[in-house]
C-alpha cells in the first residue's frame, strides 16, 4: 500500500476519507490495494479509514483482532454489532465524505461491492458516500511499465498464433477435416509452447457458433469445419509471469473463398471498427 499516494490522491479530490470494508471476501479490491493476503480467513466484518490526512484507523472484531496488523494506523475492536456502531460513529467523526466501493445505480458494477446496507449505515451517521471509482483507476487499473511489457510480449505471441490457426485449419481441412475442439486444443498446446496461461481456453465457433459469445467448443461433440464455413477465433492468454497482463484478440475468417455476402458484412463491421476508433481519437485530442 502507497499510503503518502492515496492520501494525495484524496487531497486532489477533496475526499475526506476512503473507508474500506469487507468480510467474507467480497471486495477483492480492498485486498489488492491495501496488500493483505487473498487467502486471510475474513469471517466478521473489518474497516479501515485513510483518511486524507492523518493517521489511519482499524476496526476489527475481537475474534480476529489482528486481521489488519500489516497495515499502519491505530485500532478499535468490537464484538455485538451495538458496539460496531458506537465504533463507526468515532472512526467517522471527523469526516463528512466518504469514498468507499460503491457505484451510483450500480454503473460500474465491478466497484459496486459494498453492500445496501452498510451504505444505509455510514449514511446514517450523517456522512456523503463518494464512489471510489476513479481512486481504484489510479491505485488498481493502472498498470506499471512492466505490466504493459507483458501485455504486448503477449500480443506478439497471439497474433502470431491466431494467424498461424487459420493456416492450420485450412491445412487440417484439405487433409481430411477437423473440428472446433481440436482447433482449440491446437491453441492449448501452443500456449504451453510459449510460455502462455490463461483461465480458459480460446474459443473457436463455426458458423452460426459464432454468435454465441460464450460458446465452448465440446470435446464430446465437435462440430466439424469444412470448405466455405465461416470460423471465429477469440483468443486470450497472458505470460506466465507474476503480474503478467492477459492480450485478448478476436478474428474471423473463411475457409476457402469468402462469399459476396462475407465480403460485404466484412466490410460493413471494419468500416465500424474505423470510424468508432476515429471517434475516441478525435475525443482525446
């Protein structure tokens, strides 16, 4: 945890405090930004303020007092949730707005993690609930050199991959056919080749497959390609580094010569693709 950045960070924003809260896990952010163990046994509920300026508070259940010891700053216990409460109302005290992980009507649903109820509770004590939203964007999404490194070491390697698939399908299909599965399988393989991992496995979806976006190709019933179908490949995998960033790509292509039809939806979504990124680039500059 940057402490010196955050408070600044808080500062810039004129938010009082950040206030982060969980048990059970359920806000894996507060984990990954205040660095405490992903595998900490988290069965009551924990809190811990920085505020903008000063020193950092803890209040955690007396059945596990020491859940936040890695963290700076003074702590409070508790055990019945009338004591919480009493807890929460010193800790707050000399704060008005509060960012927590909370989305207004749930916009951003991956920051939305707090529940109802414990927003009801520090709104009650007369406090602003702020979203902390762009604060994850500068203290969790925002890369590091080496992280973007691996993002394109990735990229090289997929792109090369995915290219080379379509010379594999069509080469597997002149020799007498394959299927969706073991296309993909053929992905697997060339992961572990270069050193790639990913959570699941690539998708490769043949005609009217390709318009389900969490389509699995089945082992158990592999769908043939053949001459003149449409196939889409949607490929991710990061390097199996610590910190590594996933690259994700999706391309489509036909076996064998593109109808006037293929032609024409090509050139309908690239035409798409061109103007949507002109749009974000006129924006930014």
């Amino acid at each position: 945890m940057n402490l010196p950045a955050i408070q600044s960070a808080l500062r810039e924003r004129n938010i009082d405090a950040w206030l982060f809260y969980d048990h059970h896990h359920r806000d894996p952010i507060a984990y990954r930004v205040l660095g405490l163990s992903p595998t900490l046994m988290v069965t009551r509920r924990w809190f811990y303020l920085i505020p903008a300026q000063g020193e950092p508070s803890k209040l955690v259940h007396k059945i596990e007092a020491g859940h936040l010891d890695s963290l700076p700053g003074s702590k409070r216990v508790y055990s019945g949730w009338q004591e919480l409460f009493d807890a929460m109302k010193g800790l707050l005290a000399s704060h008005r707005d509060i960012a927590m992980q909370y989305s207004p009507n749930n916009l951003v649903f991956t920051i939305s993690l707090v529940d109802a109820g414990t927003v009801d509770l520090i709104r009650g004590l007369g406090k602003n609930v702020l979203s902390s939203q762009d604060l994850v964007a500068q203290f969790e999404a925002t890369m590091s050199d080496e992280q973007i490194a691996t993002h394109f070491a990735a990229r090289d390697i997929i792109d090369r991959l995915t290219a080379e698939a379509f010379q594999e399908i069509g080469r597997r299909v002149r020799d007498g056919g394959t299927h969706e599965h073991a296309i993909q399988q053929w992905f697997m393989d060339s992961f572990a080749s270069e050193n790639l991992v990913t959570d699941d496995p690539p998708i490769v979806a043949v005609n009217a497959n390709s318009g389900n976006p969490h389509y699995e190709p089945s082992a158990k019933h592999p769908v043939p390609i053949r001459e003149g179908d449409f196939v889409l490949l949607d490929v991710w995998a990061k390097k199996n580094t610590p910190g590594a960033v996933y690259y994700d790509i999706t391309w489509t292509g036909v076996v064998g010569q593109p109808t006037a039809r293929h032609q024409e939806i090509f050139k309908i979504v690239s035409e798409g693709r061109d103007l949507g990124v002109k749009t974000v680039i006129d924006a930014v500059n």
